[in-house]
C-alpha cells in the first residue's frame, strides 16, 4: 500500500445466528493463508529484491512493511505459535507489496497470481483446507492507481466494478477448493472512490452462490482506524502526538516502537496499530477461539439479542450465506 493511516478506515461484519466457523470440524483453525499487498507481506518482496525493500537498515522488521509483525502474523503467532512465512520462503503468506486486485503490476504478483502460486501447492487431492482460514487483503493499490489505471477500462466506475468483481470471485473460488472460512477486507483508502468502491464489492459479495456452510467474514478498513486516532489507548496504542512519519525521528523513535506516532513511513501503520487492527478483528469474528457448544452457542445467542436490545446498537457481524 502507498499512504498513511491516517487515509484509511476500517469497519466489519461477519456472523450472526449461527456459529463462526459453521463449516469447520474442528474447535480452532488448522492453518492460516494470506494473499494481499504490503499491508500483510511477511517478506516476499524483501526475498525478491534480496533485502534491499523493505530494508532492515531503515527500521523495517523482519521483511515486513513496518516495523514489527502484521496483524496475520499475529494471528498465526496466537494460533500457531509462530509468525506467517512468506510463499517465496515456502510458506502460505502469498502476499506482495504493491500487489493490485486488478492484475496490472508487472512488478509483482497480483491477486489472481497469487491465486495461481497457492492452487499450484495443493497437490494431489486439489483442495484448501476446509478447517482453515483464507485472508483476502487487497484494494489499496487499485484505489492509489485509479487515476491512472481507470481510463484503460471505461473509467473510474467501470474499473472499481471489475476489481470488485475479480475480488469476489477470489472468494467463490476459494469456496469452490473447499475452503470454509475466508476474510475478506474491503477497499481501504478513505478517498473520494472508497463509499463507491465497497458498495460495487458488497453487490460483487451478495451476488455469489456459495456452500450453505462458508463463512464469510467482511472486514471494511472503515471505522477503525477513525476509532483508534479517536481514543488510542482503548486500542493498545500510545496517544498519537504528530502527524509525522515514525521514520522521519530516526533511530529514536524507532527504537521507542513509534510511541506517539501512526504510520510508519507515510504508507503503512506502525506495528502497535496492526495490533489493534489484530486485537479489534479477533474481539469481532472470535478468530483464535473455540467453537462454542450447540447449547452454549444457544444461550450465548440469547444472550447477545438482549445485548443488542438494550444496547440499541446494529450488530457488528453478518453471515454472508447465499442460496
């Protein structure tokens, strides 16, 4: 991705009236694969360059485009005990840095490619793990080249439409290899093209047929990020005191975790904000907890449509379940 925080927001849904991972036959995830751009690369534009990008020396962490783990990395650190690796390093983090949904970057694999790379892996049996957990991040880099990209298709919402297009047939066709639980984040860039370009990618979303028992979990970078420079420390994160870049105070404020700061480099949010980005997904879509129980899911439902009444609040969550 190509701009700070501060341009981006977040907001979701996922799951209501039925368990989270209704598909899945085991209590946790069995593992975890991502495709996406630089907000979720766990190295593999730092192997394809040979460390020059993103480069340590510039306080970059371990290959990744900040300066400590992505909020994947800490999902795969709670469920697995261990960072995502990168597809290059032979892992299942297919995410580059600059990656498009559209496939327009000669310079590194886009979201459909990525696709090719994984569906190359499977072997044998040709099938995902259906008790494992897909993340889908892109949309930054298609709404930063835009201006650019949109003439060659029709214009600006002609371009936003096949991008939502070919984004949601990611989803169809990871349902289609018998994955079961799939995140999906929307356009992230709180631009004039953002309020468009969702609302093209929820039509793409309703207007797929899946297995009755994939769940679909909509994390929109809407809300959150808005929520976090609105009270930071209910997010984990140091009051941010500057607008600056964390990179821009040198080695201090490196050194320091970016205490006071939001992005890192002008691109990407620090590492304290992936964590609140990681701690915010989980509190919403229960991504490192056990199924509950039929029973207990029973009363836990009960339970959250009295929440719900007395709070007069929407629900977070909804279950993409097409017919």
């Amino acid at each position: 991705m190509q701009k700070g925080i501060m341009a981006l927001c977040l907001a979701s849904a996922a799951i209501a009236a039925s368990p989270l991972q209704a598909g899945r036959t085991t209590d946790r995830y069995t593992s975890l694969t991502v495709f996406g751009d630089s907000l979720v690369d766990a190295g593999n534009v730092f192997a394809l360059t040979g460390g020059r990008t993103p480069a340590e020396t510039s306080g970059y962490f371990q290959g990744r485009f900040t300066n400590g783990y992505d909020y994947t990395d800490l999902l795969s650190l709670s469920l697995f005990n261990a960072p995502t690796v990168a597809s290059l390093n032979g892992g299942a983090n297919y995410a580059y840095g600059g990656a498009r949904i559209l496939q327009t970057n000669p310079a590194v694999l886009d979201l459909q490619e990525q696709f090719s790379v994984f569906t190359g892996r499977l072997g044998a049996t040709g099938r995902a793990d259906a008790n494992g957990l897909y993340v889908l991040n892109f949309g930054g880099n298609d709404q930063f080249n835009a201006g650019t990209l949109a003439p060659g298709f029709g214009g600006t919402d002609a371009y936003f439409t096949e991008a939502a297009r070919v984004y949601a047939r990611a989803v169809a066709d990871l349902d289609g290899l018998g994955a079961r639980s799939i995140l999906i984040t929307g356009f992230p860039v709180d631009d004039a093209n953002a309020t468009r370009a969702n609302q093209l990618l929820t039509a793409a979303l309703n207007g797929l047929t899946l297995n009755a028992d994939t769940t679909v979990l909509r994390y929109d970078y809407v809300g959150a990020f808005a929520r976090i420079a609105a009270n930071p420390t209910a997010f984990g994160v140091e009051p941010i005191t500057t607008t600056a870049t964390c990179q821009s105070g040198g080695r201090a404020a490196i050194d320091n975790g970016c205490a006071g700061y939001s992005s890192f480099d002008g691109i990407h949010p620090i590492a304290t904000i992936q964590r609140a980005i990681f701690r915010d997904m989980d509190a919403q879509f229960g991504l490192t907890a056990a199924i509950p129980e039929p029973a207990a899911w029973g009363l836990m439902i009960l339970g959250f449509a009295m929440v719900g009444a007395a709070a007069r609040r929407p629900a977070v969550r909804t279950r993409y379940r097409f017919a």
